[in-house]
C-alpha cells in the first residue's frame, strides 16, 4: 500500500496514475473501473459534457452506451452521487429494484448494466472539494464474482480501499484539468489570470500594452472557449479546472468518450 502511495504521489500524468490504480484495484477483484470528475457544475447542476474527464478501463461501449440520453439521466447512481459521499454497494441497487423503489427507467438501466457485464460492484461519492464539484468511481468485479462476493470484499478492505481511492481522486485533482475541448489561448490565459488578480479591462490594456478593444476582444474569446456567458464564469471555471496559473495540458490521446455516465 506504501508503495502504492508513493507512486501516485510522485507522478504528475495522469494516464499513469490511472494506471497504477486499476492494476491496484486488480489484486482486490476488480477489473474495470470508470472514474468521473466534474470541477465546475452551475447551480441547476448543469455542465458541459466536455467538462468532464472520464477515465475508463471497460469496453468503450461501457461508457458509450450508458451515456446514451435515456440511459443517463435514469441512472439511480447519478441521482445517487448528486446528494451522497462514501461508499455506494449495488447490492444496495438490487434491494431498491426488489423493494420497487425503481422507476421502470431506473430498472433499465441496471438491466442495461447487467447486459454489459456490471453485475457485481461498488461506487464512491468523493466530496469536500467545492459545491460545484462532482466526482466519483465505481469498481466493478471480475467475472465470476457475485455482488455478496463484493460485499464481503468491501467489509474486508473497506479501509485500504477507501484510502486507495480517495488518494488517487485527490492526486488527479490536483492536476490541471486535460480538458478535450480548444485550449485557451496565451493571450486568453493571461487576460482571465489578469482578472483573477483584479485588474480591470484598462488596468490589463496597459499591463499587457493592448488597447482595451484588444483585451475585450481576448475575454470574449475566452469566454467562447470556456463555454460560459460572463468573464466572471470564465474566471472561475477556468480557475476550478487549473487552467490558470498552471502548466498548459495537452489533449490526451486515445482519450476515450467524455460522455459523463455515473454508474
């Protein structure tokens, strides 16, 4: 477990930190993992697809095919993650379905999950980075491994797993954000960082040696870049996603989808 820690603290990609955690979650039985994480979310609870970094280690189809509209939003652990942090047992998902506390929706997408080869799991909510935030991962158990299987591995490890987890949550988090979307630009970063600092729209024009048509001009396009209405949305979501004050971070590649399914 040391050595687990060490190598995730000390690295600063991402893939490989990804890496490391799923051959990790090998040796307690599970084999495929989907990680998700949200940085900025607006009050209605709403973001951009792109906004999140979805790591996977399923079948793409997985992610493709829980990210599909109708499967998304009936998804009882999206509902679940939204108001809960800690550990998620599905045995949990299978005795709401029993107990007819599932929509016919609902009841599809465990069906659907099943159809892939889910059966048997687990989900943690991660919390306390900001309001705004969402992030979460779900370990799924080798075949041949039923869900009192899980249960019982979770009441084994509960403290390995949940310290493993959370560090490496804590880890990716602490990286800039390898957004999928169009890079801000340099002069983009540098007006947005401006604003972070307080400047105003004159104080960054002589800052910069721009006139202020030019600054606006940079702060529209960022805004463009960002998705968001106001400089002030701008700011803050490129802030929450270190985009600002932080080394520029590439498009991974072979990145697989951002539909941001929960399950």
């Amino acid at each position: 477990m040391l050595e687990y820690l060490e190598r995730v603290l000390s690295s600063d990609d991402i893939d490989q930190i990804w890496s490391c955690h799923c051959e990790t979650m090998r040796h307690y039985g599970f084999d495929r993992l989907l990680y998700g994480f949200v940085p900025f979310r607006t009050q209605l609870r709403k973001f951009d697809e792109s906004d999140a970094l979805i790591l996977n280690s399923h079948d793409p189809l997985y992610v493709d095919r829980l990210g599909e509209p109708d499967i998304f939003v009936a998804n009882p652990i999206l509902h679940w993650l939204e108001s809960h942090e800690g550990p998620l047992l599905w045995s949990q998902l299978n005795e709401w379905a029993s107990a007819g506390l599932l929509s016919q929706s609902g009841r599809r997408v465990l069906e659907v999950k099943h159809q892939l080869g889910a059966t048997a799991g687990l989900t943690i909510s991660f919390g306390g980075l900001s309001k705004r935030a969402l992030a979460w991962i779900s370990l799924c158990a080798m075949p041949g491994l039923s869900q009192a299987d899980v249960d019982r591995i979770w009441d084994r490890n509960r403290q390995e797993l949940t310290v493993l987890n959370a560090v490496t949550h804590l880890k990716i988090t602490s990286l800039p954000f390898p957004s999928s979307v169009t890079q801000l630009t340099v002069r983009q970063r540098e007006v947005l960082e401006w604003v972070a600092d307080g400047k105003t729209i004159a104080d960054i024009a002589e800052l910069m040696g721009l006139t202020t048509a030019t600054v606006e001009k940079h702060l529209r396009l960022a805004r463009e870049t960002m998705r968001v209405d106001t400089t002030v949305q701008a700011t803050v979501k490129a802030l929450l996603q270190k985009r600002l004050f932080y080394p520029v971070v590439p498009v991974r590649a072979g990145t697989p989808s951002r539909q941001p399914p929960r399950g």
